[in-house]
C-alpha cells in the first residue's frame, strides 16, 4: 500500500513540474506579446503626434488665407447680391394635366390624399 500510495505522489509531483513549467513558458510568452503590443503603442502615439504637428502647421489661418487668395476666385459679399427667396425663380410644380397618361397620379397627390 505505501508503494502504491508512494508512486501516485511522484507521479502527481512529476505531473505538477511539468505543468509549473508549461505555465512558465506560457507566462514568458505573453508576457514578450505584451511587451511587442506596447512598443507598437508607443509606435502609434508617436505617429499620430507627428500627424498632429503636421495638421496644425499646415491648417495656420495665415497660410490658409494665402492658399484661399490664391487659388480661389471668391470675393467679399455685397449687400446688393442678396436676394429675397421670392426672387429665385424655383420650377412649378408638375401637376397631373390632360397632356401626361390619364392613368399617371402624382407622388405629391398620394401623399396629400393619403390614397
């Protein structure tokens, strides 16, 4: 009985090594992803400051004002070219006549009649 009871010990002790190990080296790898994940954080950060830098250079007010004065034909707004919205001349509004199929109803007239 001590035999038996002796050699299930060493076995479960053999059994328990080997798994302390495997844990180990699971740990050690994981640990070396974590540590590649960071340095591809710091990675990122850094090129997004560089954006960053880069962004608020070229967006200056002073530079946009150059780049708009040169290559767009836009200028100040006079009080003249302001108009009333009655003044645009908007298209009429398409009604059902005897020239269109007498079969045709308007998308306006279903919606209006609720049909």
């Amino acid at each position: 009985m001590t035999r038996l009871s002796t050699l299930v010990w060493m076995l479960s002790i053999v059994v328990a090594a080997f798994l302390l190990y495997q844990v180990k080296y699971d740990v050690q790898r994981v640990r070396g992803e974590i540590a590649k994940v960071a340095r591809q954080l710091q990675q990122e950060r850094e090129s997004l400051d560089v954006v960053s830098a880069e962004w608020a250079y070229l967006s200056r007010p002073q530079r946009l004002q150059v780049l708009a004065q040169r290559h767009l034909a836009a200028e100040n707004l006079m009080v003249h070219q302001v108009a009333d919205v009655q003044a645009i001349g908007f298209p009429k509004r398409l009604e059902a006549s005897s020239e269109l199929d007498p079969s045709y109803t308007p998308a306006s007239a279903l919606v209006e009649g609720g049909q």
